[in-house]
C-alpha cells in the first residue's frame, strides 16, 4: 500500500504539471540540488548512515522483527531529512528573492520578475514534497513497530 500511495503521489503531482501548462517549468537542477542533497546529508550526519539505510529497509521489506529502537533511529532519520527539506527550502526561497530584489529593475520587472519567481518557489514545494514523503514513511515504520 506504502508504494500505491507513492504513485498515486506522484501520478496526481505529475497531472497537475500537466494541466498546469509546460511540465519543464516545474523542474530546476539547482532547485533540486540544493534541497535533496543536504536533507539526506543533515538526515545522515544526525543519525546515521546504517540509520538512513535501515530506513528504506524498514519501508520496502516491511520489517516487523527488529528491536524497538531500530524503528526508533530510522523514524529519526526520515523526520530529520523532511524537517531539513523544508526549511532549506524556506532558506533557499528566501535567498532566491534576496537575489530577485538585487538584480530587479523597473525595466525589466515584466520580462524577469515572474520566471525568477516562480524558479525561487521550485526549492519550497521540493523541500515540502519530500516532507511529505518522509512524514508517510515515518508514519509506515511506526506502524510496522506497534
């Protein structure tokens, strides 16, 4: 059930890109770069590699006979790299309009202002959608433990 509620997920955020026009717009290098790199490496570096591994493991192999703790230290790992998503991507939207009031000017306001807009809110729903992956998984290990 945790994989069907994983492409249902994605199914219905790919169809809203969909009827929202050009998928591309919703998709950054950057963007990604720096929301998914560092909540795993915060995740790892706050718990622990073999934590971060034993999460996954937990999730897909539907593990039931390991000790309480275990589930304890790969829930923490999953909550630590959705927390970290998030507020990088609050950070790194903050400092996307920082570098939009900078460079802003009144003649170009038309031509620039919407697209870099729009490129500095890509780190927030990159950063929430992982949150929200993260929240599910740690929500199926806690019930794999009880």
């Amino acid at each position: 059930m945790y994989l069907f509620s994983l492409v249902v997920f994605i199914g219905l955020t790919a169809m809203a890109m969909i009827l929202a026009g050009r998928v591309w717009m919703f998709f950054d290098i950057p963007s990604l770069l720096l929301i998914f790199p560092p909540a795993i490496i915060f995740s790892v570096a706050a718990t622990s590699w073999h934590d971060f591994k034993n999460s996954f493991g937990f999730i897909f192999k539907n593990q039931t006979d390991q000790p309480s703790n275990k589930y304890i230290k790969a829930k923490r790992s999953l909550s630590v790299m959705g927390n970290s998503a998030v507020l990088l991507g609050i950070f790194m939207t903050f400092l996307g309009w920082v570098a939009i009031a900078n460079n802003l000017k009144a003649e170009n306001f038309e031509t620039s202002f919407g697209s870099a807009f729009a490129v500095s809110i890509l780190t927030l729903i990159y950063g929430c959608g992982l949150k929200l992956v993260c929240y599910v998984s740690e929500m199926k290990i806690q019930s794999l433990s009880e």
